[in-house]
C-alpha cells in the first residue's frame, strides 16, 4: 500500500470510534474542569484554555480507545486493517489533538503558537500511547 493509502485508512478507521460517547465525555470533563477553576478562584482572561484542553483530550482518548475497542463497525476490511496497524490507526486522533489543544491554548489561553503547541505535545502523545497500546494488546490477544 502506498503513503496516501495508509493515510486515508487511518483517517477512516479513526471515524468508526464512539465519537457520540466522546463528546459527553468531553463535555463532563471540561465542564468539570471549569467548575473547579471556578470554585478555587483561578480567574483570569484564559479561564477557558485549562478545561477546553481536558474537553479535547477525552475525547479523543475515548474516540480513539473506543474504536480500537470496538466489534461491531460496518466493514470488516477497515476493522482488520486497525487491527494489524494499531499505531497508524491512533495517529489521526492524537494529531487533530495537537492541532486543536494548540488552537485552543492560543486562542482562549494567553500562550503562543510555539508555547501552545509544546503544551498540546503531552496529551497528544498520552492519546497516541494509550490507543495504540490498546490496539496492541488486542491484536496479540488475538493471536494468542
């Protein structure tokens, strides 16, 4: 299989995750997070860049753990596909992760592009780790 090839199998795998679950997921985590920043009188102009960054790592921790874990999507190539390339397959999440933690941090936050891309390096390589760890230990799972 050729690179773009590759590339568009794992964006396409990426989408077969429980994203509907992701987003209240997200949505509890952040809101969470707000509340607490609220309550211990963290208030500043960028009171919106701490829990919209935990809003976007669940959810796409829980998209992307989600569709590793999941049976039950539609094509059976794509699955198999994930299956046998988990890494590739935990790469689109953790990189639109990247992008939009960093976007968030700069436009919410008062951090700039460099310094908001080098915070967004930690969670997107938490969610890359973790999903491909999952999709590692299910394949050998698999095979045992």
């Amino acid at each position: 299989m050729s690179r773009r090839e590759n590339r568009q199998l794992a964006v396409a795998s990426a989408t077969t995750g429980p994203w509907r679950t992701a987003a209240g997921v997200g949505a509890v985590a952040g809101g969470a997070a707000l509340g607490i920043d609220l309550i211990t009188g963290h208030w500043s102009l960028s009171i919106l860049a701490g829990p919209a960054g935990w809003a976007l790592f669940f959810f796409f921790l829980v998209g992307s753990v989600g569709g590793a874990l999941r049976r039950d999507t539609g094509d059976r190539r794509l699955r198999r596909w994930a299956a046998e390339h988990p890494w590739r397959a935990a790469l689109p999440s953790a990189g639109a992760l990247l992008v939009l933690n960093a976007l968030a941090q700069t436009l919410l936050g008062d951090a700039s592009l460099i310094g908001a891309f080098l915070i967004s390096l930690l969670p997107a390589g938490l969610v890359l780790a973790v999903a491909g760890v999952v999709g590692s230990v299910k394949q050998a799972r698999k095979r045992g």
